[in-house]
C-alpha cells in the first residue's frame, strides 16, 4: 500500500503512531532578519528518508568547504504524515554505515518557513511542483532540483527508498553526495551575490 499522493491532501487526520515524550513539533526554522546566513533546506514528501540524508550529507560538505558560518542546512518534507517521527530507519542505517549524525525530527515545510529560506532542494518534480505553488513568480527560482547539481546524473530526481529494499537507501546517499560539489559551487555563487 503507498502512501496517499501529496496532491489533494489537506492535513486529514492520519495514525502517526503513539506519541511519546521524545515527540518535537519545530517549524524549520523562524524568519530571523538579523540572521544573514544563507540557508538552504532539503525537501522529500515526509522528512524521514530522502531529506534527512540530503540534510547530513549537506552539512557536512558545508563545513568541509569551510561555509558552515555561512550557511545554516535544514530539511522538511511537503507532507504531514511523519510530523515529529524521526527518520526512516533505512535511512539512520545508511546515514551510521557512512558516519554521518543520525538525529533527525520530522517536519512539514510551511509558507511562512519558506520566507526564510534561501534555496530548496528538492528530491523530485513533485516536490519543486508543490514548494513553488507555495511561492510567488520571482521566488520560485530558489526552489530547485537536487540532482540538477550532479553534472554526471543519469536523471533529475532521487528515488523514493521508503518501500524498497535498503539498496535504495545507499542509491539515494550515493546521489547526495553526487550532486554535493554542484550544491556547494551554487551555495558560493549565493554567497558572493550578497556581497
């Protein structure tokens, strides 16, 4: 059985599951002015399989290319289904297997997190479809595919892991950290047009 598609779906009450003590229910992060970071969120349909891995492997090559002063890395999904839930645990499992952290909390991106963020990425064309409907015409640029920055790439979008065996989830981070030098080459032409 798939998930419901995120087209049509408006926050209809769904089994999350029990709630513990340990649930946290964050927007991605609250417009701040005087934070002049760029920040940059990854986006997959319920943030627990494709963003959490796009979020670490990011901030990790952030602060190997010595940005992580610069730029602030989020990630959020387009659905509420998993709203508080940590990450899949296909995706914990390739995330250990690599070094990289695994804490992560769910959440759903909003228009007002939006105000704040500087540039999407997002897994696939339904994704950037439904953050640039949340957008007006001249912000709707920031809102790009992740894989566009992977030169090499076979195709334009990061596969969904979430049904599949756990090759899907080392396909998914070995795509990451494919596109991570372009992501990096685009976070500094952010950076230097801001002068």
């Amino acid at each position: 059985m798939r998930r419901p598609s995120v087209r049509g779906h408006h926050s209809a009450l769904v089994d999350n599951g029990p709630v513990t003590s340990e649930l946290q229910i964050d927007p991605v992060r609250a417009p701040d002015p005087t934070d002049r970071r760029l920040h940059v969120c990854v986006v997959c349909t319920g943030n627990i399989c494709r963003s959490p891995i796009g979020e670490q492997v990011l901030r990790r090559a952030v602060a190997d290319a010595g940005l992580a002063d610069q730029v602030v890395v989020t990630s959020a999904g387009t659905g509420d289904w998993h709203i508080g839930a940590g990450a899949h645990q296909g995706s914990v499992r390739v995330l250990s297997e690599a070094g990289y952290p695994t804490d992560h909390t769910a959440r759903q991106l909003t228009r007002a997190d939006l105000a704040g963020i500087d540039l999407v990425l997002a897994a696939d064309r339904d994704h950037r479809a439904l953050v640039k409907r949340l957008l007006a015409e001249p912000d709707r640029s920031k809102v790009q595919l992740l894989r566009d920055f992977d030169p090499d790439a076979d195709g334009d979008e990061i596969p969904d892991p979430y049904y599949g065996p756990h090759q899907g989830f080392v396909d998914v981070l070995d795509m990451t950290e494919a596109a991570m030098p372009g992501v990096i080459a685009e976070i500094r032409r952010r950076l230097a047009e801001r002068g």
